[in-house]
C-alpha cells in the first residue's frame, strides 16, 4: 500500500488490472454448469437433489422450507434482529415505493385520430436467489423481494442455499416470512438457477431471476437467459468501492470504509482519490493498524493489495473523470461541497454523500438497494429497483380518420421494404364497396 | 387452413409447436459465432473485413460510409420517401418524448436526516444494429434512434449489412442522416456485432447494442453481452400476431392482418381467435382467395402452415387467458368494446385497439415502437423505448443525526451476516475523540 500520483498510475503496469477488477466468470465453469442446466431440465426435482448431494453434500428429502422450520425460526432470532429486519424493511419499502407511477399512462395523440400509450405491467412470477451456505444474508430477501412485491408481481420464489446441518439460517426464513414470500426452497447454485427457469415437480417456472451469487449462479444465469425464456437481473461481481476525498476528509472514517468493501472478498476493490497526499498517508497508517482487528483482515489485505489503489489528484475534476470512466459500484464523496460534486458522477451504482453517508449504511438502512452494477457496467446497467419487475405494455388505437392520416406513410415504407401485405392491410379500409 | 374449437386445440398435437413458435435459435450457429467473435476482439478492423469478404462475398476497403455516399443516397430517394420519413420521425419522437421525466428525481427522505434519491443518466454510447442486406429497413433506424436520442445519448452508431454491390440502401443512409447520425459502418451480422461490443481501429467501443437481426446476430448478441461488458435488447424473433374478433369484425381487415404479419418471415406466427365460426370460416377464404396477389404470398403460406391457427372460442374472456398466456408481439382486438377487451391484455408488446388499428400503422406510422418482445417474451421484457437507453443511478446522504438513527440497525445486520467493518464504518463515526 503506497500513495501513487493518478497520472502516473495510468502509465504504470497495474493500471489495465485494476481497471478491470477481478474481470470475467471462469470459463472453466461454463461446461460443469451446461450438464447441470440440462439436467435439471430434463429430470426435475431428480436432477436437483442429486446436485445437492453430489455438489452440496447433502440428502435432502424435502425441498420447500416447511412451516415448522419458519416456526423454529421465529422462536430463534433476537428480537433485536426483528427491531432491524422491521426498520430496514420500512425504509426501502418507502423509497422504492416513489420509483414508479405505476398508473401513469402517459396518453399521447401525435395526429388527430391516433392515441398511443404505455402501461407498467408487473411480472406475473419472479425468482429471488439470496445466497447463503457459510454464511447467511437476510438483507438480500429484502432489497429483492420489496421492489417485487411494489411492482405487483403475483408470485415470488426463494431458492437460498442451505448450512452443511441442511437448514436455512433463521434470519432469513424470518425475513422472507416477515414479507409474506411463501415458496421458500432449499437449493443452491446451479441447480437453483435452472430449477426456477424451467420449473420442477416442486418449483414452479418464473418469469424473471434476481441476485446475487457465485460464479456457478451467474454462468446459470446467463445460460438460461440466453434463449429470451427467462430474464435476469444484471450482472453482479465483487462488490467496490471508489472514494473521493480532500483534506477535510476524516482518515479514520476513509480507512473503516475502503476496508467496509475489501471484507467482502478477497477480490473486491477499493480505490481513493485525494486531493491531499497526506490524507491518504494517514489512511493508509490507519489500514495497517486496525486492519488485524477484524476478523475479516485477511481479506481485506488481500483484497487491497490486488485491486487497491490509493492516489493522488491535483482537482477534484481530475477525480470525477477517474470514477466515471471506472464506474463503480459504490462511490463515496467525502469533500466540501459534497452534494456539488456528486453531481457530476454519472456512471456509479450508487452515490454516498458526505462523511456520515458510510456504505453499510446504504447496505443495510437507508431504503437505497444494495445490489448494484459492479466492474464498471454501471456504464450500462441500473442497480436493482422496481423496474426490473415490471414490464412497459404498448397500446394504440387509430380511427378511420386517423389512419387516413398516415395512410400515405405506411404505403412508402412498405414498398420501401418490400412488405406488399403491409400496404395492403392499409389499403383495405378504405376499399370502396 | 381449418377453424379448430380453441379447448380442443389445447389437446391437440400442434399444442406445443404453436405456442412455441419457432423456437430457438440454432446451436450449430454458436460455434461459427464465438469464432468470429474472438477473432474481431483480437484482430479489429481486418477480421471485420475477412469476413465480410468469406461470408458477405464483399471486398470493403472503407467500413464507414463516406458523406458522398450520404449525399448520393439523398438525391436517389423519392420525394415521397422524405415526406413519409418526417412524419414518421415526428411521430415516434412525440410518442416517446413522453415516456421518461428525466428531469424528476423522486427524493424520499425515509427519516429524519437521511435522503435517498434516483437519476435517470444516459446510456454515453451505442449501437445500433439494422439489419439490412437484400431488404432494406429505414422503419428500424428511426425506432432505435430516436428513443437513444431522447435519453440524451452522446453517441449513436449505426452497423448495417451492405448490398451486394457494396452499398447501403439509400433510404437507411436518409433516415440516419435526418436523424443526425454520423457515424454509420458497413458491417453485417456477428461481425458487426463484435466490432461494437470491444471496438476496432475505426468502430467506436459501445456499452449497450440494440436491433433486430437474423440468427448470427442475436447469437452474437448474448455472447458479447453473457460477461457483462456490453448491454443489449431483448432477445427478439420472428414476427407474430394474435388477434381476437368477433362477428362484428370485418374479415376482409382480419385477413390482411393475419396476412401481413406471415409476410415477414416463413416462420412468423399469425393466430385468429374468433367467437363466429363464420367469421373464421370467412376469414381463411379471403385469404386462400388472395395470398398468391402478393409477392410475398409463399412465405404467407409456409407461416400459415407452421405456426398459424385458426381457433373459435365460446367467449371473449377464453380468448383473452388464451393471448395472456400466448403472450403475442402483436394483439389486435377487433370486437364490440375493443377498449374494454384491451384492459384485460397484459402479456403482449403492442396492443392494437379497433378495426382501423392495423398492426402496419404501428410499424411504419403512429409513433409507437414496433421493436417488440417475441416468442412469449413478453411475459418478462419490454419493447424498445426510452427506458432502453438510460440508467437509474442512486444518490444517498445521511447526516450524523440521521445515521445515528439507523446505528443499531447496520450493527445487528452487520453481525447477522458478519462483516464486522460494516458495523465498525458506522461505529466510528460516533468514536469519542
């Protein structure tokens, strides 16, 4: 960990690698998750438990989640896990409730006899992956299932992958229960993915598959996807965080949150841009003598020394270019003026401003939703909201008068591309008797 | 061609091959795909131009149309064209004008000292595909481009295949100009595909690619876009119809429609849903009467044969669960109290209301979109609008006051799903000095 000059670092080796992230899903996943796609195809419920057998170790008899398990569930967690679940829920629910005017209809006449619209439509059944196993993560349920359920889908299926004793944490059971999700089942990986696709003897087929998960989730998502008979969410990989700072920056705060993403994994990335090179001494100071303090050091070390950087600007303009051509997933503004230059971030996840706006805050409280483009598709992708769950419907409706208007139009481009029947059903409605 | 009772048709063996439609694209194109795929990733410029010369039997020395070319095409196309393209254009701007308050920022404060709040960026730069070749589809340039413009794109490039002589068809050539666009390439198919995903010497990088094309280039598609490093559409296929009539229909009008969808392609898919047999009866023998009057007629025939139906149903409520479930590109509803009926259609692309309604309204004239989702698609995507060329980017800012109030919250879920930073990036921010 050294403070290098940001104009230099873009001639230096390491550029192209820390631009990139930890870079794409592992080819070498593709083929193993090709068999257990068609599989779970082509035997169902069969196929699904022998993966969990033979990928998970375990011999489940039954896939959905029983009530007594949601019951023990209850009975197990904190009540002051219930307090956050219930806080957490409200405020997400009340900030992605204004994301949408879902009866907006948006009526336009452009000639006189012609009125074209557009209807939000929900989709009808949608799959939520929220991952697990070693450990276990409620907060997902929630950023998922919320935006679901404000669009109006009808349906929403839980797959979570169980703990080696072969049940679900407790803290997730109660947060899917707490929304009123019902399917809950326990499968991982792979053979979730392509279980929700296609359907099985116990998971119905949806319509659209949401989160985050590990290389062997997202190969399965992308083969699923790939023939238009499931959707899915955007891409996500290693969560990361880009922060910039002046010398009214608090280090302490800098140093908490660059480490606040590298946890995550050994391949996530923090980056700081500073105006003031001795901030980000002082940061990195304070990297090296708290960061065996957590229990998530490793990581985070190891995390910093692939995909860290710690840089030096002269303006903040210099900054902001930086992070929109990087893009990433979280961005912290921790100047003066912080709202001015958040401003001119345009391609992130999502935009903390000022220094009490810490990511896990954004992760867990605010109502924002977490799950957010990462590896710089934020240049293309949105985070997830209420709009990765409904549909736009088009309508339109033409009168005699009004098609007699445009007749002429659709006459020129059909002979344009050679579309006889395209003129003639135009013509035909105004057939003399 | 014979009226089949619709429940009846449900046990029927064409059941399946109906509601699938043609399916899926072919796996043997995969292979040939990925190839030139790498190859245009590795070698730019010069693999564009090996196979457009082994595939496209062209020999293309500038892959750009030169402003000579543009302004030749200008002066080949007929004055009607111009007249027909500006009202088409002004149409489909003032529909799609109204689809995105991009200005509107819905800022929700959850409590007291904490804001969340969303912004619709532009996609920067993309692509977009028309296809083109033996025919020509100017309709698509203005479908694409507009919606693109409207979001505020800074930059829009247009790929199309070349005819055999080496140029492009003039009238795509005047719709890109009117629009503005600058930069249009002479490429066909995965190739051109490849050149916008990872850009060449002369073709831009883009981050999202739209439009329709043959089997090459929606392979093409979902290989550059399963990585995450460029956006696309929807997947789209052949073209397909359902419309529902009753005896108050006109059948002359319904023949037409159901003709000039099976115009399209061989495997285009037309569906008549009627409460009159004598309707349907009528309908088929317009049609055999008047098939062979169009160039186009063998392909009416052939998509008849495969994927069409001719189906009565006891009452409108049976043909509406029939078309949510068929989920059409296109619905016409060409009954008493067409409105009505149309309120109850949530699974389709585009909903065509009333006998003057013809689906080549929607595709040349109204201002609609007529890049719609096919194959059942519509059950989880959208046709093309504005919402395709833009990102929801969140902003959030908290305040001591307000993160204090969310404390325990990011603690407990912190420890749940235990990454202890994240409820150290909170605690410090109330560390006493």
């Amino acid at each position: 960990m050294q403070v290098i000059k940001l104009k230099q670092f873009k001639n230096s080796s390491r550029f192209q690698s820390v631009m990139a992230r930890r870079g794409k899903n592992d080819n070498s996943v593709l083929k193993v998750v090709e068999d257990i796609v068609v599989d779970v195809k082509n035997m169902g419920d069969v196929a699904v438990k022998k993966y969990m057998k033979s990928l998970n170790g375990m011999c489940l008899r039954n896939l959905r989640v029983s009530k007594e398990e949601i019951n023990k569930a209850q009975s197990v967690v904190s009540d002051d896990f219930v307090i956050a679940l219930k806080q957490a829920a409200n405020n997400i629910r009340l900030v992605h409730n204004k994301q949408i005017s879902l009866e907006a209809q948006s009526l336009v006449s452009p000639l006189c006899g012609i009125k074209v619209w557009k209807k939000w439509q929900p989709i009808e059944i949608v799959g939520v992956y929220v991952p697990g196993g070693l450990a276990s993560y409620p907060s997902s349920v929630l950023m998922s299932v919320i935006p679901a359920q404000i669009a109006g889908c009808k349906k929403i299926i839980i797959t979570t992958p169980p703990r080696p004793d072969g049940s679900v944490a407790p803290e997730v059971l109660v947060a899917a229960n707490y929304l009123g999700v019902k399917d809950i089942f326990k499968i991982s990986g792979a053979q979730a993915i392509a279980a929700l696709a296609y359907g099985t003897e116990t998971i119905p087929k949806v319509y659209k598959i949401v989160g985050p998960g590990n290389a062997y989730v997202a190969t399965a998502k992308m083969i699923v996807s790939r023939q238009g008979e499931v959707a899915i969410d955007s891409p996500a990989g290693p969560s990361e965080v880009l922060i910039i700072a002046d010398k009214t920056a608090n280090p302490e705060f800098v140093a908490a949150d660059l480490m606040c993403d590298s946890e995550h994994a050994e391949d996530s990335a923090a980056v700081l841009l500073s105006t003031s090179l001795q901030l980000a001494r002082r940061v990195i100071k304070i990297i090296k003598n708290t960061v065996d303090n957590f229990s998530t050091g490793n990581r985070v070390k190891k995390s910093l020394k692939s995909y860290g950087l710690f840089a030096t600007v002269k303006t903040l303009g210099e900054a902001v270019d930086f992070a929109n051509d990087y893009a990433p997933e979280h961005i912290q503004i921790m100047t003066k003026r912080a709202r001015a230059i958040a401003k001119k971030i345009t391609n992130a996840g999502s935009v903390f401003i000022g220094p009490y706006t810490c990511k896990s805050a954004g992760d867990y409280a605010t109502g924002a939703n977490h799950v957010l483009p990462t590896g710089g598709s934020a240049k293309m992708f949105s985070g997830l909201s209420v709009f990765d769950f409904v549909r736009l419907v088009e309508y339109q409706q033409v009168s005699k008068g009004g098609l007699k208007k445009i007749r002429r139009t659709i006459q020129v481009f059909a002979r344009v591309e050679k579309l006889p029947v395209h003129e003639f059903s135009g013509a035909v409605r105004f057939k003399e008797k």
